[in-house]
C-alpha cells in the first residue's frame, strides 16, 4: 500500500500517530509525514486513515487505485 498526506487539509489531531505511531508523525509544523507504511498491516493503516477527522491521509493500493477516503 502507498501513502500519503495532504499536508493543506492535516489540522494535526494525530489520531493517525496513535493508531500507527511507525508510520506517522507530526512535525515541527504540527503536520503529519508519513515514515514507514510497511511497519504495519493494511487493516491497521486503513484504520489509522479513517481516523483522520479531515480524510487528509490518502491509501493506495500498489496499482495506484485509491482505497480511502
């Protein structure tokens, strides 16, 4: 799975950080940057994007087809 952020919708709740603190963390900016999506499974990285109150984490599967949001 790929991953990536919208860092202009990213308000910086970090619900995502808990859900997933090896693939995601907050930066000086208060924004979220992804590290590692491969440290955890695909049921645990959808969850963590689906935390997200603003749908600013985006998931692809390795085809390029968006999974969420």
């Amino acid at each position: 799975m790929k991953v990536r952020v919208d860092r202009d919708l990213c308000i910086g709740v970090s619900n995502c950080v808990a859900y997933a603190p090896t693939v995601f963390k907050l930066d000086d900016e208060n924004k979220v940057v992804v590290l590692d999506p491969s440290s955890v499974d695909d049921e645990t990285l959808l969850e963590a994007a689906e935390s997200c109150p603003e749908n600013a984490i985006i998931v692809e599967d390795d085809e390029g087809n968006q999974l969420y949001p």
